[in-house]
C-alpha cells in the first residue's frame, strides 16, 4: 500500500482496504440452479460463515486471512454466492445462527483497535481485520458482510409485510404473494476533506465519538439530492463553512451496515468562522500538517484507523504515512 495512497495522474485514490477484490462476482449465474447446486457439491468450493458481522479470521504477525470451509461443514443460513477465482473456484457465504463463532460485540462508530490484533484464530469484524486481509479476502469479507446486514433487516415484503424468501442467489429477496422483489441497499455518503486558503485540514469530533477521535466530515445523501448539493450543504450545517472546488477522490464500500462512502476534497475560502453544530458534532478546527503532527505525538488526537476512507483522505493530504496509533 502506497503511504500516500493516490493515482497522482489522476489523483484519485487507490487501494483502499474495502474496495479491493479479486474475484469475478459471477452475477449471470446467479439464477442458475443447476450451476449453483454443482458448485455447493464441489468439495473444492469455499465457504466464509458469518456471525453477525463476523467470521473467523486468522491473524499473523502483519497480515490476515479468512477461515473458510467446505460447503459440508457450512451451518444452516442464508447463502450467498460471492464469486469465482481466476482457477474456476467458487466462494459462497452463510448467514449462520447468532453465536454460531462465539464473536463477541463489534467495536461501535468512531472507534478502531485499540492495540495491534495478536496471531491467533479468532472471530473479528471489518474494522480490525479489513486492513490486514489481501484484495480476495478483503472483497470477499465486505461482500458478505454487506449482504448479511441487509438480509437481516429486510425480511418482510414493505408492501404488504409478507415474510420475503432469498433469491439471486443470496442478492435480493421475493415476496412469495405478490411476487415482487426487492434488493438490497445501499446509502451514499459523501466524506470530504476542507481545507482553507492555507492549505489546512478540518478535523472534528463527532458527539458519539470517544474523547480526542477526530475525522473529516461525512453524511448521508437525502432523496433527490446529488453528491454535490449533500457536501455542501452538510459542511454548511455541521461548521457553517461555504465551500467550493470539489473534488471526488475515490469511494470505499462501508457495510456497516450498508453505507458507500464517496470521497471528495473540498476549500473553504476566506477567513471564515466554524460554528459546530452542537448535535452531530461537537468542536472542530483547522490543523496544520505540522500541527496535526504535533497533537498526534502529544496525544491530543486521535485519527481515523486505516481501514477507513477518512484516514487514506487524511493521508493524501498530508502527503505521508500518518502518525500515531488508533
């Protein structure tokens, strides 16, 4: 991974820990019963059982990888077929009963681990993992994950509350009444990182956060809104900052439970004032790279983890690999 991480042709971002992948998703076999059933008979066929938002995963001293079986030892569950391998192998995942891998409670929003993962085998989540697993592994857990929390609250048919049965192949669900279907979902987001006219990044603390966790702003596109207009407009509501020349960088998947996250740089000109919102977030302020530098060895901050879009953002601005821990 680049310490800067960006494609300076085109200055868009790369390598981001949730956005790689190496398998071909097989999407046109999807309704195919027979290809499907062959592939879960095929004893070379892989399978990543989840629970929850977890799986085993098997860490070493800097690196990670998933723990995958063969579909005779996969349990009960919604499966989804994840895709196929350069060699012709095929890779499902399966839904399996809560507390099937004894995971324990995933860390909550704006938190990162708390110390380097010790090696061993052991259920974890995307945030402590994603980072350390390679592009199929990485792609593969993301994938799962994404479908897993949406198949876990889309269960009913929204037209007329009938139970809904999985279909595609594990990508979108039917209503068994009506015969409608329904895939899963997907809300944007746009983070985006403000400089001003010095050339200095805004950092905030949202309230949820813990003490001295700070990021780049970030929210949710509204209906009938473009990617532009929901920057603008929540940069404006969350600091009152107006800004201009935006920029998109790059965009990561983060299902958790089913955001994508589409990154953008932005400027703030003039000597404006910041005025936090007092809601979402609590206290922002503008960071020199010397200073940001300076609060990180102190203590006084602490920065998004990698496996996150906020921290490669942060990163390609600073033009090295951050300082710190996480």
């Amino acid at each position: 991974m680049n310490s800067a991480g960006a494609d300076e042709s085109e200055g868009v971002l790369t390598g981001l820990a949730l956005a790689r992948s190496s398998l071909d998703r097989a999407s046109a076999r999807r309704d195919d019963k027979e290809w499907l059933a062959a592939a879960w008979a095929d004893e070379s066929t892989r399978v990543l059982v989840l629970d929850g938002a977890q799986a085993l995963v098997r860490f070493g001293e800097d690196s990670a990888e998933l723990v995958l079986v063969p579909p005779a030892q996969a349990p009960e569950g919604v499966r989804f077929l994840l895709g196929v391998d350069e060699a012709s192998a095929v890779y499902f995942a399966v839904a399996g009963p809560k507390g099937g891998l004894r995971a324990g409670p995933l860390p909550g929003p704006g938190s990162g681990p708390a110390e380097p993962p010790a090696p061993g085998v052991r259920p974890a989540g995307l945030r402590e993992a994603g980072v350390l697993l390679g592009d199929r592994d990485a792609g593969m857990f993301t994938h799962a994950v994404a479908l897993a929390n949406w198949h876990a609250t889309h269960t009913h048919c929204p037209r007329d509350g009938t139970p809904t049965e999985p279909v595609n192949a594990g990508h979108a669900r039917r209503c068994p009444a009506d015969g409608s279907e329904h895939f899963p979902r997907v809300d944007p987001a746009v983070i985006m990182l403000v400089t001003d006219d010095g050339d200095r990044c805004l950092l905030a603390r949202n309230r949820r956060w813990p003490p001295r966790r700070v990021s780049i702003l970030a929210g949710f596109v509204e209906p009938g809104e473009s990617v532009e207009h929901a920057l603008i407009r929540e940069v404006s509501e969350e600091t009152g900052l107006e800004v201009t020349g935006l920029r998109y960088i790059g965009s990561q998947p983060w299902p958790m439970p089913q955001s994508l996250m589409l990154g953008f740089r932005a400027h703030a000109p003039g000597a404006q004032e910041i005025r936090v919102d007092g809601e979402e977030i609590a206290e922002a302020r503008w960071y020199s790279r010397e200073e940001l530098r300076a609060a990180v060895a102190t203590g006084e901050v602490l920065l998004p983890p990698p496996v996150s879009i906020a921290h490669r953002i942060i990163e390609s601005w600073y033009g090295d690999a951050l300082p710190g821990s996480w």
